[in-house]
C-alpha cells in the first residue's frame, strides 16, 4: 500500500471519529438536559456514522494507519466536544 493511501485513510478514520466523539458529547449533554431534539438528532447521525465505519472496517485489512487516526480522531474529537458543548449549553 502507497503513503498516498495510508494517509487518505489515517485522515478518513480520524475525520469520522473526530465528529463522532464531537457529536457524543453534545449527545451526552442534550440527554442531560432532556432535549428530545437534540438527542434524536445525535442519536441517528452516530448511529449512521456507526454503520460506515463498520463497513469500511470489514472490507479493509487491518493495518496501524488506519487504527491510529480512529484513536487519535477520538480523542480529539472528545476535547473539541467538550469545548462545542459548552458553547451550545453554557456551563
């Protein structure tokens, strides 16, 4: 496999990661607030997202490239929610 494609799929599975995590937070916090739209609307965009990666997974090999952007995708993805949340919701 080219770098070309290593980093086309190290930047796809941190992008996806990255709004995932971005949107889990936001998830957390309209659950906490009761927020019927908040949550349907997060809930259906994970879960989307959730079944691209799983299919991009199955018809790929497993390789270190592609492990570390979704890792890294999530955590940063978890402090730019954090940050997101707090200006939607406030404190």
């Amino acid at each position: 496999m080219n770098n070309y494609k290593k980093i086309k799929e190290f930047l796809l599975f941190f992008t996806i990661q990255l709004v995932l995590y971005v949107l889990l937070v936001i998830n957390y916090r309209a659950v906490s607030r009761i927020d019927y739209n908040g949550t349907i609307f997060t809930d259906f965009t994970i879960a989307s997202f959730n079944f691209f990666v799983v299919r991009k997974i199955a018809k790929s090999d497993d390789s270190f490239h592609q492990w570390a952007g979704y890792a890294i995708g999530g955590a940063v993805g978890g402090g730019l929610g954090l940050y997101l949340s707090k200006l939607l919701f406030g404190c």
